[in-house]
C-alpha cells in the first residue's frame, strides 16, 4: 500500500478513503503501534466464548451455556476471574 501523500494522490477511491482514514485516526493509531496495552487477552476470550456459544446454538438453553463457560473456566483458573465478572 502507497504512504499517506501518495495515497491521497492516488486515482483510486480505496486509496484515498484508507488514507484519510488513517489520517482521522491518527492519534489512535500512534497510540495503538506504541503504546504496551493489548486487547489481545480480552478478544481471544471473547472469541473463545463466542465460539462456545455457536456450537451450542439450537441446542440448550443458557443453564448448559453457563454450566459449559464455567467448566472451562474451572479448568483454567486464570479465566474463572474474567467470566465472574
């Protein structure tokens, strides 16, 4: 992908939109290439929830849903603190 100037230059429209964009997004962007906080703890939880919960769908009814995300947070101890709440 072009840098920012040729990007805004570009004749391409998903050049242009990325570019300005990034530049709205500036700060954000700075801070989440420099900064040392991660979401990345927090979104493989929710992925792995999510995950649970699709091969349940049609299944059973949140009393399993709750028994399954809890047997697992057993298991890893780490996470029975993130599901508690």
């Amino acid at each position: 992908m072009p840098g920012g100037a040729e990007a805004e230059a570009s004749r391409l429209p998903e050049f242009k939109s990325e570019a300005s964009g990034l530049q709205q997004d500036k700060a954000a962007v700075l801070a989440g290439l420099t900064l040392p906080w991660s979401q990345g703890p927090l979104e493989g939880h929710v992925n792995r929830l999510k995950l649970l919960k699709r091969s349940m769908y049609g299944r059973a009814k949140l009393p399993l849903l709750r028994a399954r995300v809890l047997h697992v947070a057993e298991k890893e101890p780490s996470r029975a603190a993130l599901l508690a709440g």
